[in-house]
C-alpha cells in the first residue's frame, strides 16, 4: 500500500508540475517577493481544498469517470458542456505555451538559430509522433520530474550565495493581478486525482493523504525555487526564469535547466495532444485524421492571431480554466454531498460563506481576465 500510496503522490506531483513553473519567478519579482509568495501560498492552500474537494466527489460517485463525467451526474449537460470547454481551453492554452518555450530553450541550447524555427522544428516532430499514435512516454515523464526537482535543490545550492536581499523588498502595485492565472496553471493538476483514486481502490480513506502531500510537495519547491532565482536575478528575472540565470550561473546550469525544461514539456506536449485528439474523435466523433490535424493547427494558429507571449498564454489559460474547473469542482462538491450514493472514506466540510468566497474569487477572476483579452 505504501508504494500505491507513493505511486498516486508521484502521478499528481507529475501531473502539477510543468511550464507554469518557468513563470513563477517572473511574475513574483514584478509585483514584489511579499506579495508574490502570498498569492502562491493562498492560491496553494485553494488549490488543496478544491483537490480534496474533488476527491470526495469521486468517492460519492459509483463507477469511474473524467470531469466532463462528473460534472455530467451531478450538474447536466450545461456542466458537461463547460467542462469541456475548460479542457479545451487548458489543452490548447498549454500546448501553445509548450510550442513557444521549448523554441527558446532550443536556440539557447545549441546556440543558434532564431526560436520561431526550433518551435517549428518541434511542432513538426511532435505532431509526426502523435500521428503515428505516440500518446506519452509515461516512465520517462515521471523521472524527468524528478530530475527537475533535483535541478532545483542543484540551483539552491550553487545560488544561495548569489542572493541578494534587497531583491525581496520590491513592491509594483501596478502588477498586482499578473501572478494570479501564471500561479493556478502551475498548481492545477486535479485533472490526474480520478486515476489516484484507482490506484488507492483498495484502500480508499490513504487518498485523503495522498492528495494533501501531492499537492503540498509542488507548492514547497516552487517556493524554493521562487526564492532563489528572484533573489539572485531580481529585475533581471526573465520570463522563463532559466535564461535570465545565465548572467549569474555557469553556463552548464542554465543549459541543463533548458534541456530538461524542454524534455518535460514536450513529454507533457505528446500527454495532452494526444488527449485533445481523443476527445475530438470519442467525444466529438471526429474522423481521427481530422481530429490529429485539429490537434496540429491549434498553436500555429493561435500564435499567428497573436498569442505569442509566455506569461500572458499561461495566465489567461490559468484565470479561465482554472477559474472555470474551480466553480465546476466546488458547484460538483455540494451535489455529491445530497445526491451521491456512496459514503465517502473521507469529507470536507466548508462553511457555506467560504463556499461563496471561492466562487466569487474565481468567478472575479474569469471577468477580470476577459476584460484583460478584451483590452
């Protein structure tokens, strides 16, 4: 049970942590370290009660399900439909932020080349490998993760004497609302607790654990590494947070963090191209064909309309989907507490003014985000 217990951790350790960690950094140093590490401890502590939230969901609900399933039981074909449109949202908001970084990390890797080219390199064999039916490279997924986490311990070590203190006393009002979306996409990774919920089957009531330490172990080393790279770059933080280092670091620390900046996200590219493919042909009933070229056109597309910045594509995929999904989940959480049909092995109990509160913050972020779009 430990290793099944350790296996459920690993799948939403895995599932959390990918480019949203890249934007961290930078969006903590333009609105100031204070107030940039409170929102990531906030929306940190939000994004743990809504997991578990969604946990209990699932142990109230016979049989096995996705969101779209969930929501489908528990609030009609008009949750279906929006849950759908947040997997859209997420899946093509994260696959064009995947295009554009890897590009950047590639021309800083080999040096040359401007990284429009190298994203279309990768787009190229990406898709190559989609087509001809590569869904993920799971094992591989799961050790480049750790191997990141491992790069972030190697960069607190070689750049704590490189902090500066005074990098921790800035304050911009004027960005007060940036690191909000960049924050919810790089804790969002409920979509992964159905599968922890088969993995612990046997032993239901460890899925409580195993999602708190899950989503606890992102939040603390996205701290560490927040903390280090702002206090050693400061202003100079760039919006990947790897490239900027290289004025600080040696050369060979920057160029590893690329490598496996751009190993985890195109795995992650290959997990969810694949799922948006799936969903065009089973729940679309789109000629799969057709549903792999939707799957190719969506970040060439996207970018040329002019979604071209990092931080700007992971923000507004994190304000909406994560906004959305946040109402479907808690919406869903009080449903399954009258209309469920089975005893969960745990339960969450939240007051009905919180339950309101996070409604409204997520709602208030969606509007906000919108209007950002709009403008």
């Amino acid at each position: 049970m430990k290793n099944k217990t350790f296996q459920s951790v690993a799948a939403l350790v895995g599932t959390t942590i990918g480019a949203g960690i890249f934007g961290l950094p930078f969006v903590v140093a333009k609105v100031g370290f204070v107030p940039g590490i409170t929102y990531l401890l906030v929306l940190g502590f939000l994004t743990l009660l809504l997991n578990l939230c969604y946990g209990e969901v699932i142990l109230r609900t016979p049989g096995d399900h996705q969101l779209t399933g969930y929501c489908q039981i528990y609030l009609g074909k008009w949750g279906r439909a929006i849950a759908l449109l947040a997997l859209l949202l997420t899946v093509y908001g994260a696959l064009l932020a995947y295009f554009i970084k890897i590009g950047e990390f590639l021309s800083l890797i080999f040096g040359f080349g401007p990284p429009l080219l190298w994203s279309f390199t990768f787009l190229v064999l990406a898709n190559l490998a989609l087509f001809f039916g590569l869904r993920t490279v799971g094992p591989l997924e799961g050790f480049l993760v750790i191997l990141l986490l491992g790069l972030i311990l190697l960069l607190s070590l070689l750049g704590f004497s490189k902090v500066q203190p005074s990098n921790f006393s800035r304050f911009n009002p004027k960005f007060l609302f940036l690191p909000y979306g960049v924050m919810l996409f790089a804790l969002s990774g409920s979509s992964v607790i159905p599968e922890m919920e088969e993995i612990l089957r046997e032993k239901r009531e460890t899925l409580k654990k195993a999602i708190t330490i899950g989503t606890a172990i992102p939040v603390v080393f996205y701290l560490l590494f927040v903390i280090i790279v702002v206090g050693v770059c400061g202003e100079k933080t760039s919006d990947d947070a790897i490239s900027g280092l290289s004025l600080f670091l040696p050369t060979w620390v920057v160029n590893l963090g690329a490598i496996l900046g751009t190993l985890t996200m195109g795995t992650s590219f290959l997990a969810l191209g694949y799922v948006l493919r799936e969903v065009y042909f089973r729940d679309f009933k789109i000629p799969k064909v057709v549903a792999w070229f939707l799957v190719c056109l969506g970040s060439p597309v996207f970018y040329f309309l002019g979604a071209k910045g990092f931080i700007e594509i992971i923000g507004a995929t994190g304000s909406l989907m994560g906004g959305l999904t946040g109402v479907l989940i808690v919406l869903m959480f009080l449903r399954a507490k009258q209309l469920g049909k089975r005893k969960p092995a745990f339960m969450i109990s939240l007051p009905n003014l919180f339950i309101k509160l996070l409604i409204f913050v997520f709602l208030l972020g969606i509007v906000w985000q919108i209007g950002e779009i709009l403008s």
